[in-house]
C-alpha cells in the first residue's frame, strides 16, 4: 500500500505543482491582479497599503480613481503615449505654441482608457472568484503580501505569497475601484508554503500558528517580525529592507537559490488546502487500508454479509430505476449509480441518506461541487436537521456550533418516537395490492400450453356467441380431433404456409375437379411426353370406332378375375384359393353357412364339404383360360397402366371389361389438362398434416369457395377462441382484478404516499433517541460537550472538536456533507467512521482526491455520468513519480493509470442505472444527449405539445465576426436577448448563458456589464437575478463555458456558438477543449442544461464547419447539433428524425405485431367520431400506440396505452403498472389503459369509456 499511496500522493503534488499558493511565473488577469506595479517604487504609498493590510484599521483602501491617476500615468507611461498627439500649434505671430489643453485632453482620454483597462482586470479577477465561490463555497481572494521566492532544497521551485489578507473588491463604476478587508476573517501565514517547506526538510510544525485576528496586537509590528517567528520552527527566509513595492515580472525560473523576501504585492486567488496531502502522509506511513479500497485498487472482493434488509425508507417518490437502485446498494457493499442528466441523481441520493440514517447508519456525502451538495442539502428538506454542509471550515465554523446548538435543543424537547411498526403495516398493505397486480399480470402474459398470452388471445379473436354464423362451424371443429390437438405456432405456420403458395386455391380447385373426375386422384405425376400421347390416341382411337367390350357371358368370372390379377401381379406364384372361396361363397351362401355348423348337429356335414370342393375346382378351372381371355383383350390398354396408379388402373379395366366406356372418356379428359393436375399434384403432395388437416376441416364445412377461404382463414379465431373460453371459466376471480385495476394502482400510490410522510418522521425520531439515549449515557462528557458547542468565543476548530467529540457529533448530525478537501481538514482520518462515503459528481474528481474519504467509509457509492465532464486540471505535471510500479499486479497498474473516480470505480463495483429523464421539459431539448450518447436509452416522456406556437429550441442567426476568439455581435445578441427576458414581468424562468470559449464568456460578461450602466431597469432586473434563490437553492443567472458547467441546470439556457467568418471572410473553427478526447462530454453537458427553453445565438450554417480533418468525436458532434437545432427551430420534423437515428450506432428492427390490428381498429373508430388521433408518439423506446390531439389547444389531451404496450416497455410489473404512469402524469400526460379483455368483450364499451374519459378531462380543463 506505501507504494500506491506515494504514488496518488506525489499525483496529489503534481495537481498542486501550479498551484498558485506555491508557485507563480507571472500574473494572469484571470487569477491575479498586480498591485506592487501599479504602486511601484512610491514609498508613500506602499507604506498606506501596507497599514491598511497590517493594522485593518480603515474600512477601504482606494485601487483606481481619481487620487491614483498618477500611478496609472506612470503605468501606462503617458508621455510615450502623448508623443502620438500633435500637442502644437501656430499663432498668429507664427510662433509654435504648446497646446496644453490638447494635452490634457490627451492625457484625460489615455487615463480614461487605462483606467477602464484596469477595472476591466479587476472585473475578471473578481467574476472568477465569485464563481468559484458558487462553485466550491471557497472564497480565496487575499492580498499577498510579501512573497518568497527560491528553493526549498534542491528540486522545488517557490514564489509564493507569505502572508494573506482577505479581501474583497468594490467596483463602483469604469473608473474606481477599491479594496475592503473581511473583519471576520483570519489573517494567514500561507499553510501551503509552509507545509511544503516542512515536508522537503522533514520539519514538525503542529505548534506553528498561521492564523491572527490581527498582526500587531500578536507582536507582528513588521515583515521581520513574522520571519524571526518563522525562525523558531527552523523555516528560514532571507529578509531584505526593501520597502517599495515591485512589479511582479514574469519569469521561467527563480533566480535565488534559497528563500528571499520579496516586496511583490498581488491580490489573487490562492488555494489554501493541502489537508489530503496531510492524510496521504498517515496512510502511506502507516500502511493503512479498507476492503472499500481494496476492491478499488486490487479488485480484491469483499466478504458478503448474509443479513440483507429488504426494507428502504424513501422520503419522496422514486420511479422505478430510483427504487431499484436501493434495493440494489442494500444487496452490494460497493456501488456505481450511472445518473444521466436530469434523471434524479441528487434525489437518488437524497433517498440513499434518508434509507441509511433510518437503519442507523453514517453518511458521507463528498463533491468537489458545492451546488451538487446544496441541492442534496435542501432536497433533505426538514431532515436536513440531521446533516451538516460545510464548504469552507474557517467561515464556516460559528455556524457549525450554532447549528449544533439548535439541533441539541430541538432534540431535548421531542418526547414521542415513531415505530417500525406503522411502516411494516403500510409496506404489507402495498405488498398486497402489488401482489394482486402480480395476478393480473401473471393470468394475462404467462403464456399457455396453446402457445399464446391470454392477452394475445383476446387480441387474436372475438366471441362467438350462439347465433352467431361460425358458431356451426365453431362446434364442427370440436369433433375434429387434428385441430384441437394443434397449438397456435402449428395452426399459423400452417395457415402462413398456405398462405404464401396460395395452397387453399389449388386445394379448393382439385377438389373440385376430383368431384366431377374421380381418376384425377390417380394420375401419375411423371408421365413422359411420348406416354402421353400414346394414352390419348388410345382413348381417341377407342372413341372414333366401334367398343368390342369383353364376352361376360363366357367367361362370368372375368372381373373379379381381372381385379385380383392386377392386384397380385408382382407375385410369382398367384394364389387363386382366396379369389374361388370368395367367388363361390358369394354365389353359395346358403351351402357355406353350413360348413360353421358342429358336426355334432350337422350329420351332413361330410357331403357339404364335398359339395364345395367340387364347385370351387369347378370355377377355378375357369381362371386359365379367362385370365388367357382377359391378358388378350386389355393387352391393347397396357399404355393406361403407365398413366394412372395401379388403383385408378384397376378401376379403368374394369368399367372397360365391363363394357362401360365413361372412365375413358373421364381418363381423356384428365390426360388432356394433365400438366395443370401434375403441377397441383406436386404441390398438395407437399402439404403438412397440419395444413391438409385445416384445409380438409374448411372444405368439409363450406358451401363454397368464399366460404372456404372464410374458413381456413378464421381457424386460428375458432381455435382460440376455445382456449380464451376454457381460461375464463379456470380463471374467473383473477380476471374479475381487471375491472379494479386503477383502484390498486391509486391504492399503491396513495399508501407510498403515506408511507413517505411516516418515513420522514422516522428517520428524524429514530436518530434524534439514538442522540439522546447516548447523551444522557455519559453525563460527564455530554457537559463538556454542551459546553463547547454553546460558547461563544475561542471556538475551537471543527477538526479539534470533531476528535474530540466524533460521536456525540455523528449522532448529532449522522450525515455530513463535504468536498474531498473540508473532509481531510476536519474529519480525524478515522477508518470506517461512515457507513456510507457517497460521491457525487464522481466522473470529476480525481482518484487521489477520493481515498481518504474511502478510508474513512465502510460502504462505497460512486454516483456520476462518465458521458460527462472528466477531472480537469489546468497544471503542467512538473514533479512526476518515479518509483517502480512493475512490480505490481496489472490490475493495480491499471488502477493508477485511471484519472476519474467513476473510471475506476466502474471496473471494480456493481452499477446501476438511472433512466427516467425529468428536467427537460420538452423531449426535443434531451433527445439529441439521449441519441448520441445514451443510445436511445432515457426513458423521456413524449411532448404534451405540438410546440407549434413556439418551439422549445431557438435559432438566432446574426452577423457576426470572429475576432480574437469572441464574437462581439454574438455577445451583444445574448445581452439584448437577456435584457428583454429580464424585463418581461411574465417570465418566471431561470436563466443561464453557456459560450463555448472563455473569451466569449468575458465578451458577454462585458456586454452585460455596459448595458447595465447604461440602462437602471436591466440593472436592477439584473441584480435581483444574480442573486435568485429558490427554496435553498442557488438558481441565479450564470455566465459559464463548457468547462464549469456540469451539475447546473436552469429553466433558460442561451448559448453563444461564437464561430463566424474572421476579419478575412474564413471560417476557422479551433474547437479548444472541444476537439481533445472526450471533448463531446463537454458538449454532451452543456446541452441538457435546459429544462423549459434553449436559445442558440449563431453566426454560421452548420455546414460552414469544416470538421472533416477532426481526430475526435467532439467537433462533428457539435457540427450534428447545430444541424439539429436548426431543424427543430423550423418545424422540419422530419430532418429531425433523420439526424437522431442517424446518430443511433445500430438501427433498431420492429418485431412482428401480434396486436397491432386492436390499435388501428379503436384509432379508426375514434376518427370515425370526429376525434384527431395521431400513432406512436414519442421519440424514444417509450412511445404511446395512440394519442388524442386537441389542434385549438394544441395539446394532447389524452395518451391511449395498451396491456400488451405497457408489457413490452417493461418486465416489471410495478415499473409498468404505477411507476411509468405517474412518471407520464408528472409530465403533464393523462394515460388511459385499454385492455385486450375489454375490448374482446365489447369494443363499443371500450369506445364509449374513452370517449367518457376525454369528456372528463376536457371539463376539468375548462
């Protein structure tokens, strides 16, 4: 572990390595403002600011103005300046004259313009810091003053404030400008120099103050005064009596070898933590870890734990993905919760804390963003009682100790306490009727051994009542035992096949056929082209003369002769004894009765028997010479034999033998159509048992050919019909749950309702005892306690009190909400002191800023988007580890390579994901995200609205012009645009501005800034938006690029594109962040922003971006976006579509639609009825089948899903029967269900309902 923790450590120095506290080349406008060059060389005045700083006697202390013109000239070197003007002029006497109110007219212009530059420096420097500010809760805006510059040991580089004065800037207007000390704040000795100093030379500073509430009255009279103080920790520092201030020049490389003071002042932002630092150094010392750690970096598997609560205590409504997630954390020990944008990550959360503290656990809620935890904070809502937030430990610490206060006393009043009980009642009651919403789903979607649903059923067939016409033919087909044995796969497929060869028709024809000409049954189907002919001139022949039938009267026996012949002809030795039995005993029957009599009762029996014989030898005698007779006579028909089965054969000799000529005649009739008989021949010879059983059944029964194909059509009907009916009557009290449906549902709803109220009061009773039973535990300890959390000076420290006290203050407040760096500065690095460490934000934070907080946890929850915002730092990694790392698993090896939280976290801890998409409120704002980087996956409900009076995207195209990387027209439109929301009294929206470059940011901050001293109605309107709450929440107007945007949403997004043609009339994209790897999870953030409106201000068409030559995917995703704004902006829906499904990786197929027929039947018979209905509305995976659109409202006033559709959208029987319902009531639909059942039982019932349903909510409406 020493080995990985050295290298997140050093990682940790690298970040820091520019950290400005440490090390400063020049002075940026963005961080710093340079007063030692403004001031320079002038003792006078270096010795008024310095006292100002020192002694924090004065209230302001002037930067610009009209008592500082002097520094500016000499800044801005106005006689250089002035030799630009012609400050001479010619009198009349000829003389050149000097023009001195030219030249103070000159000089006026030059300070004016100097001046507005130096305001506009302070500007920056200040919207920087108060950004921050929003963004962390940190604000770090000091004097330093002076600075250190040098080594420290061999290797690390500093120049570096020594001490800071918290200050603030005052910007009057473009000319003045002053600086004012905060009263209540510490001055400071810079803890990060003299942290660093300790760690190089291994000095222990513990007992080193940094902090004073004011220099001189603790013995600092001077500079050297604070240096000899230094000195007796052994940190030394070269001092020099300079006292005039000097520029702070840029440089590549410190000059002095050791620590110099320097007389540079700079006001600027200078980070102050290094409070993780100071935890890595105990863990890697003492080889410190956790099974949460562990599995992180090892991907080593912690031991399950066999008691897992199936119980979680919410306390507001979660869909379902939400529910799930918590089940899920109470199964898993570790966790990644996946929170695409808008889908309840911070609710998710909210619940995660409200489910611990009630079982009596610890959480740790960790962001580097201070608005993702205010907004956890305030969605606690009254339970945020129990939590703490603290965002910067030295401001924050009165107010720790009187909220601890507050909530010490609000604990000793409450008396009652809120049982489990009361919950377990609610959660068995929901159970229940979740249970019977388990039967209607099992009755209706399990399948049944015929091979279908019921509910496909009911949607593949219609009664069959008594009088109705196929009821005849409904009963037939249960004496057909072949059909009843066949499932509904064997019948389609069969009635498919007959189908698709139209095998009814040739079935129906030979059939036909067959009844007018028996011996096509028997025609070969490979007879030769020469037989052919030779049978039919045969026939023609015997037609054309005279017929000689054959002498039956000579020889009686012939065709019975004949027929066993034919039949016994490949024998080679024929048997006739059967043949003469028969034939003797058909003209005997009398004679042969006999012989079955006992020869007991029949003495004659003897003389019969001899009878017989002699007159079975006297008829076979007869066979030779008939059979003789007979092989002459048909010899001349022997060419029939190869044209007909030996059966038909048979049957043509012996009407032929018997003189009668008809099967002839029927033969001719067939040979001559024999092609069409060969070809259905074949074809029906093919067919399967189960389609010659169906077509079989539908002949039998029909009249008709219409009736025919009725039949074979409506066998599946018929069939399943019997199946629906042997259903109803085993299943008549599940089914009879149908017509209670909606009352379950409200019931559900209402009790969780219910149950959410309960679990507030739970949560909050539960851990208020838990503090109470602990404090009156131990009396002693609780006094000194109460004592320290109740004073009112020398308050200690958050982090000495939090040693001191951790357990009373985790029963206290259970739940604690920091950045990584406030968590190291006031938690003792205490192993497993959380239940839960819960990282918001996770895809931005960097793995080295997260394991101390890990440590101190039990149970880890990673919650983030990895399609956003990665961790950036702005740093040059100027000290890089070098320790060998080969000797380490690749698992590990891979496990330091990783940057993000959620990267890693992602490889080693189960995930679960969110999916219902809640803050845009029109699905055009979110589709284009939910298409390109989710893959169709948020769950979105459909527009309410057609938009077609205004759409939720618009377009602004301007002229404007690239220059310098902003575009002025740009920023001017944004500013107009912000001016005329402002100023309508109707608006109630928020408002954010997203450019994609810093320089644009600042051009638009500009704008705004001159718009408003010019105009005192924006000004005013302004200055009440910027500093807009709404319940807790910080919802102000924010100006921002694509870096700082991520965990801000705002109701108005306006975006600035600022690429335009240049000065030269070309386009020249440089896409910055935009084009690097990843650089789409910068625009992916930036334009799910929105939840009511966007506006893309835009000087191009997107296809004036040349992205073609782009590494990344970045740019041409940009490129697709502007493309789609434009097509939503105009209505083209069309060119909508095209462009979402072409950002789709893998275009998705549609299945086969068992019920698709019941849609189109109820959206034509509503048309029918005057009502506008419109298919499969939505864009994603959820689409409604239909949906009434009110045009004069221009709403859809009614969303019509089906049992089978809510089926298919999900397996979840909750998800789809409550929690999908109310997500699409949120969003301003009405949903009403039909159900296969009903509209099998009765479609004008179903009709009428919904016609009964829109009335309803027209009225409610009105």
């Amino acid at each position: 572990m020493s080995k990985i923790y050295k290298h997140y450590k050093q990682r940790l120095i690298e970040i820091s390595g520019k950290n400005r506290s440490l090390y400063s080349k020049r002075v940026t406008n963005k961080f710093s403002y340079d007063l030692g060059n403004l001031f320079a060389k002038d003792e006078k005045i270096a010795d008024s600011l310095i006292d100002f700083l020192w002694s924090g006697k004065k209230l302001e202390f002037e930067v610009i103005g009209k008592d500082r013109k002097d520094f500016i000239y000499k800044k801005i070197n106005v006689e250089k300046k002035l030799s630009k003007y012609k400050t001479t002029y010619v009198n009349e006497s000829g003389e050149e004259k000097t023009d001195y109110l030219k030249i103070e007219r000159a000089k006026n212009q030059e300070l004016k313009r100097a001046m507005i530059h130096e305001i506009n420096c302070l500007k920056q420097l200040k919207r920087e810091i108060e950004e921050f500010e929003r963004e962390t809760g940190r604000y770090e805006l000091y004097v330093g003053y002076p600075f250190v510059e040098g080594y420290i040991g061999k290797d690390l580089e500093v120049r570096a404030p020594l001490i800071l004065f918290s200050i603030t800037v005052n910007i009057e207007n473009d000319t003045t400008a002053t600086i004012e000390l905060l009263s209540d704040e510490p001055i400071k000795l810079n803890k990060v120099l003299l942290f660093a100093y300790a760690t190089q030379k291994h000095l222990n500073i513990d007992d080193l103050e940094t902090e004073f509430d004011n220099l001189k009255s603790c013995g600092f009279k001077k500079v050297e005064d604070v240096i000899d103080y230094l000195k007796k920790f052994d940190i030394n520092v070269r001092y020099s009596k300079q006292t005039e201030f000097v520029p702070f020049e840029p440089v590549t490389k410190v000059k002095y070898k050791s620590l110099e003071v320097k007389n540079y002042c700079v006001m600027g932002r200078f980070p102050m933590t290094n409070s993780i630092y100071n935890d890595y150094e105990v863990l890697e010392k003492k080889q410190l870890t956790t099974p949460a750690i562990e599995e992180l970096l090892f991907t080593k598997q912690p031991k399950k734990s066999k008691k897992i609560s199936t119980d979680i205590f919410p306390i507001s409504f979660l869909d379902y993905a939400q529910q799930q997630t918590i089940k899920n954390l109470n199964k898993n020990f570790n966790m990644v919760i996946y929170g695409p944008p808008g889908t309840g990550k911070s609710q998710t959360i909210v619940n995660v804390i409200t489910d611990a503290l009630t079982k009596g656990k610890k959480v740790l809620v960790v962001s580097q963003k201070k608005a993702a935890l205010d907004v956890v904070y305030n969605r606690l809502a009254t339970l945020n009682q129990k939590a703490i937030i603290i965002a910067d430990s030295d401001k924050a610490k009165s107010e720790f100790y009187q909220k601890a206060k507050q909530e010490h006393e609000a604990i000793m009043q409450i008396e009652g306490t809120a049982f489990l009980d009361k919950f377990h009642e609610l959660q068995n009651q929901i159970d229940n009727e979740s249970a019977e919403l388990d039967t209607i789903n099992n009755i209706l979607f399990e399948q049944q051994p015929f091979g279908l649903t019921l509910q496909q059923m009911y949607a593949n067939s219609e009664i069959i009542g008594k009088h109705s016409k196929d009821y005849a033919i409904y009963k037939n087909m249960f004496q057909t035992k072949e059909l009843m044995d066949m499932d509904f796969n064997e019948i389609s497929e069969a009635q498919k096949l007959i189908k698709d060869k139209k095998k009814d028709d040739l079935y129906y024809k030979f059939l036909e056929k067959k009844q007018i000409n028996p011996l096509i049954d028997y025609i070969k189907s490979d007879i030769d082209i020469h037989t052919l002919n030779q049978a039919q001139n045969l026939i023609k022949s015997v037609a054309s003369n005279k017929f000689i039938p054959f002498d039956m009267t000579k020889r009686p026996y012939a065709r019975d002769l004949l027929s066993y012949y034919l039949e016994h002809t490949d024998s080679e030795n024929i048997n006739y004894r059967p043949l003469t039995k028969f034939i003797a005993t058909t003209q005997y029957p009398s004679l042969y009765s006999k012989l079955n009599v006992s020869h007991v009762v029949l003495p004659m029996y003897p003389f019969v028997k001899h009878k017989v014989n002699k007159i079975e030898k006297e008829i076979e005698s007869t066979f030779n010479d008939t059979l003789e007779d007979l092989k002459q006579y048909i010899a001349g028909y022997e060419v029939l034999k190869k044209v007909l089965e030996p059966k038909g054969y048979l049957l043509t000799l012996d009407n032929i033998v018997s003189g009668n000529t008809m099967y002839l005649k029927m033969l001719g009739k067939a040979l001559s159509d024999y092609v069409e008989i060969r070809d259905i021949n074949i074809c029906l010879n093919e067919l399967t048992e189960s389609e010659k059983s169906i077509l079989k059944f539908a002949y039998k029964n029909s009249d008709n050919y219409k009736g025919f194909k009725y039949i074979v059509n409506k066998i599946t009907v018929f069939r399943t019909y019997n199946e629906i009916i042997s259903l109803e009557n085993k299943h008549k009290e599940e089914l009879s749950k149908l017509a209670d449906f909606v009352n379950i549902r409200n019931r559900i709803i209402s009790l969780k309702g219910e149950q959410l109220t309960f679990n507030k009061q739970l949560c909050y009773e539960k851990n208020a005892n838990e503090y109470k039973e602990y404090f009156y535990r131990n009396p002693e300890n609780s006094k000194n306690f109460l004592y320290q959390i109740s004073k009112q000076q020398n308050l200690w420290p958050i982090r000495k009190c939090m040693q001191v006290y951790k357990d009373y203050l985790l029963k206290l407040f259970p739940c604690f909400l920091l950045s990584p760096e406030i968590a190291s500065q006031i938690l003792p690095l205490e192993r497993e002191m959380f239940d839960y460490v819960v990282f918001d934000e996770a895809s931005q934070v960097f793995v080295e800023n997260t394991l101390p907080c890990i440590y101190r946890g039990k149970h880890i929850i990673v919650a983030g988007d990895s399609k956003q915002l990665r961790p950036t730092a702005t740093f040059l990694k100027r000290y890089m580890g070098n320790e060998d790392l080969d000797d380490l698993d690749y698992s590990t090896q891979a496990a330091l390579e990783v940057e993000s939280l959620l990267d890693l976290a992602t490889s080693r801890y189960f995930s679960s994901n969110l999916t219902y998409h809640y803050r845009s409120r029109s699905e055009s704002l979110i589709n284009f995200s939910n298409y390109a980087f989710y893959g169709k996956k948020l769950q979105i409900a459909p527009d309410i609205s057609k938009n077609n009076k205004e759409s939720p995207i618009e377009r602004i195209k301007v002229d404007g012009r690239w220059i310098g990387a902003k575009n002025e027209k740009e920023a001017q439109t944004v500013t107009n645009l912000l001016a005329k929301l402002l100023k309508n009294k109707k608006r109630t929206g928020t408002i954010g501005i997203i450019t994609f470059n810093i320089e644009q940011e600042n051009a638009i901050e500009d704008a705004i800034d001159k718009l408003e001293r010019q105009d005192p109605e924006f000004k005013m309107a302004l200055l009440l938006e910027r500093n807009r709450k709404e319940n807790g929440e910080d919802v102000s107007l924010f100006i921002k690029n694509l870096e700082n945007v991520q965990g801000d949403e705002r109701d108005i997004i306006i975006f600035s594109t600022g690429y335009a043609q240049n000065e030269y009339g070309k386009v020249v994209a440089r896409f910055g962040s935009l084009s690097n790897e990843g650089g789409e999870n910068r625009l992916n953030v930036a334009i799910t922003r929105a939840k009511q409106k966007i506006y893309i201000v835009t000087s191009i068409e997107p296809e004036e971006l040349n992205v073609a030559g782009t590494k990344n995917m970045g740019p041409k995703l940009f490129k697709e976006y502007l493309k789609y704004v434009r097509a939503v902006a105009s209505g083209n829906k069309v060119e909508t579509s095209i462009i979402l499904d072409n950002l789709l990786p893998d275009k998705q197929l549609q299945g086969d639609d068992l019920n698709g027929k019941m849609a189109s039947e109820i959206e034509k018979l509503l048309e029918e009825e005057g009502y506008k209905v419109e298919r499969n509305i939505g864009n994603a995976d959820y689409k409604l089948p239909l949906a009434i659109y009110n045009k004069r409202k221009d709403k859809y006033i009614l969303g019509i899903e089906f049992d089978y559709s809510a089926k298919d959208s999900s397996e979840s029987v909750l998800e789809r029967d409550v929690y999908h319902p109310t997500f699409m009531q949120s969003r301003g639909w009405n949903i009403y269900r039909v159900w296969s059942r009903d509209w099998w039982l009765n479609k004008n019932k179903v009709i009428n309902a919904i016609k009964k349903e829109i009335d309803k909510i027209e009225e409610l409406s009105n």
